[in-house]
C-alpha cells in the first residue's frame, strides 16, 4: 500500500470535491433583476417576498430578514425583552454567536450540556442549570439535527422560559414532520457563506407570533412601527435589514433547497454503512423523531484508538479529503466568558465532543458516490498506517 500522503505518499484523491455555494443563472437573473429595478436596499419587494416564501417553507406565519444569523439571535433576544439581570441557557457545542448574542443583550449565558448521541442541548442539563433568573433557551439544532424539542418545549413551558431555536444549521430540518425554527416563540436562521444557503451573509428571525414579528421587525428597523410614519422611533433599534439583492439570490437558493436536502439524506445513508464497517469511526445517530437531517454538517465520532483527533484529520485531509473540521474546545472556555462561572470540565460530554468527534462539511454530501467512495478509502488508508502515522508524528516527519 503507498504511504500516507502526511509521510510524503501519493494521496488517495487529487480532484476538488464539489464547489460551494452552487448557483446558476438562477441566482445571475435574480441579481440583474435587482439591479435594474432600481430598489436595492431593504426595501426591495425581494426582501418582503424571501420573508414570506421562507416563512412558509419553515411553518411560521410571519419572518423577518436581517444581515446575519447573529443578528437574528440578538433581535429575537431583545424583542423577547432579554436583558441586565436575566440568564439563557445555551449549548456549549456551537458557534460563539449563539453565547455572546446574549451578552449583546446584557443578558448572562448558562451553558448546559449536551446529549451524548445528537451532540444537542441535554434537556436534563437544561432543568437542572435553570434558576429563578432563567428567562430564556437558546437550543442549537447541531449539524442539522433538531433538538429535542418535545423536552425542550415542556421544560420550557413549566419555568416560563422564551425559547429561541438556533436554526442555523437547519434550513428544511424536521422534527416530528415540522420544521425546525417552528417550534419556540422564535427561530433564527443563518445565511452565511457556508450555509445550506447562502446570500453570503444573511439572516432571519421566524415566529408564528403576531406581536412577537412586530417587536422584532421594529428592533430590526430603527424602531419603527408598522404603519408609523418614517420618523417614528417606538423603541430601540437598529439598521439590521436584508439587502435585496442577498433576498434575490435567497429567493433562487431557497429553489433549491429540497433537492439538495434530499441529496444529502441518500449520501448521508450511503456513507453510514461504509463508515461503520471501517471500524474506526461512528456515524451521527440520528433520532427517529427526525424525519428531515439538515446535514449541515455530518458528524462523526472516533472510536477509542491511540490517534489523536487532530492527526487523524491532518492525515485524512492530505489524503485530498476537504471540508473537515471540528470546534476545538467547548465554547465557554473563550476569553470572552472569563468571569461567567463556566469552567474546562463543566460540561464533560462537550468536551468528549471536542476530542472525539469532528464533521464533514455538507457540499461533500452533495458529491457522486465515487467521491464518497474516496472518502472511505481514505479512512480505510489512515486506519491501516495509524501506526506509521503516529511514528511520523513523534519524529517530526508527519507534516
Ligand atoms: C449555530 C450558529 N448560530 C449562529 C451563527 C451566526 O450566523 P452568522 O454567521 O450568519 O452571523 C452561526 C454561524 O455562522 C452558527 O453556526
């Protein structure tokens, strides 16, 4: 067998694995379409049409846009009232904003642990870390995997607690044959580059609740009020619209959300089998309360070896695998959080997390079986040189 490409081998793949974002004239049209109506900013009829038609997709009565995913949390945070004195409960394995949106708020994040098998908010964790301040949960719907929101929804609903559902990695998820977002007082979805869809950037805040949209289009809009004139300010706000040209090219990206969504599941499936029977690696178990997985991430966990995670992926990535990652410590441990009273070890199922498991990025889900296939061979290839790799790496010479 040739040796590692880490050790100076051939690697297993040379040729890029599908290219992401994926658009076509679609997307062009819509932009040229944009650009020659004249209305390019917030006001664009394109941004009152991705809200309603993304709405509608994810089973909310109303959705508002605005610049980013962040934003999208800090608005659904402040038009809930979240503020100096209250706390929300927030899962340690996710993006920073997910955390800091409500210190934007000047409101204290609690972390609780997650689920050792969905790598989501632990709704036992979350009853026990609630206290007489907790006002809110933030649940990630991780990779693309609902939360337990059947848990989540109940605890919630005996403390009084806003729940706001971290949607960004759950554009088309279903829980329970609903759509992730749908089930708290709101739900926030990203549009970032690297997201199921993308503007680029982008966001939105969905909500089933009439007063709630209002709040929070207000937050998003200066302060305004619907129907209020143009210098009428109700509350505080800020200048946090959708473009239209990011609403046009949502609207195209939004089209083609359900083929891929569908390509994803049968890779996803395929690549199960293969992964299993490696022996090296355990596939995301998926709950069958889940109908529809995001995968926007597909997770994978190492099982017990002497290869450190971080080798394992250095290794495979030489062997021309991309789109591997892994957040490298739970998320309280950042500078940001230092005088909140989250400490390294809190949370142990999070930091197993950190250790043991990393993702395959989605586009590599939407590649053909024979990509895939060197996907596995790759694996199948470290796991046979582990020992060499491991030799390579106290020498030095695994670079
Ligand atoms: C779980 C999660 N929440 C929130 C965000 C923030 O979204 P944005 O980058 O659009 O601000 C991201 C990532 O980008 C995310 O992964």
């Amino acid at each position: 067998m040739p040796s590692l490409a880490l050790l100076g081998g051939p690697p297993v793949r040379r040729k890029p694995f599908a290219a992401w974002p994926v658009f076509d004239d679609s997307e062009k049209q819509a932009v040229l379409d944009v650009l020659n109506s004249g209305v390019w900013g917030g006001y664009s009829p394109k941004v009152a049409e991705f809200e309603r038609r993304f709405a509608a997709f994810h089973e909310s009565r109303f959705g508002i846009s605005v610049a980013n995913g962040t934003l999208a949390l800090e608005a659904a945070l402040a038009a809930a009232g979240i503020g100096p004195g209250d706390e929300v409960v927030v899962p340690p394995i996710t993006f920073i904003a997910t955390a800091t949106a409500v210190l934007r708020v000047g409101a204290v994040p609690v972390f609780a642990d997650i689920d050792a098998a969905s790598y989501n908010l632990s709704p036992q964790r979350l009853a026990e870390a609630i206290t007489p301040k907790t006002r809110a949960v933030i649940p990630v719907h991780f990779a693309g995997h609902p939360a337990d929101m059947d848990a989540i929804l109940e605890i919630s609903a005996r403390h009084g607690l806003v729940v706001i559902e971290d949607a960004a990695h759950a554009h088309g998820a279903c829980w329970r044959g609903r759509k992730a977002g749908s089930f708290g007082h709101f739900g926030s979805f990203s549009f970032q580059q690297s997201k199921n869809m993308t503007a680029g950037e982008g966001g939105l805040v969905a909500t089933s609740d009439a007063e709630l949209a209002e709040r929070t289009r207000s937050v998003c809009n200066q302060g305004r009020r619907t129907g209020g004139a143009w210098y009428e300010h109700v509350r505080l706000g800020s200048n946090y619209r959708l473009t239209g040209w990011q609403a046009a090219v949502l609207l195209a990206q939004l089209e083609r959300l359900p083929a891929q969504l569908e390509k994803r599941a049968r890779n996803a499936s395929l690549l199960h089998s293969k992964l299993l029977s490696t022996g090296v690696l355990l596939p995301p178990a998926v709950d069958p309360r889940v109908n529809v997985h995001g995968y926007y991430l597909y997770t994978v966990r190492m099982r017990p070896s002497d290869l450190p995670r971080d080798l394992f992926l250095r290794a495979l990535a030489a062997e021309g695998i991309p789109g591997l990652g892994s957040y490298p410590h739970p998320i309280y441990t950042n500078k940001v959080f230092d005088g909140y009273p989250h400490r390294r070890g809190d949370c142990p199922e999070a930091e197993r997390f950190c250790r043991e498991c990393f993702w395959v990025s989605h586009e590599i889900l939407l590649a053909e079986e024979s990509d895939l296939a060197d996907f596995v061979r790759a694996v199948e290839k470290v796991r046979d040189q582990a020992g060499e790799l491991l030799a390579g790496a106290s020498h030095g010479s695994a670079s």
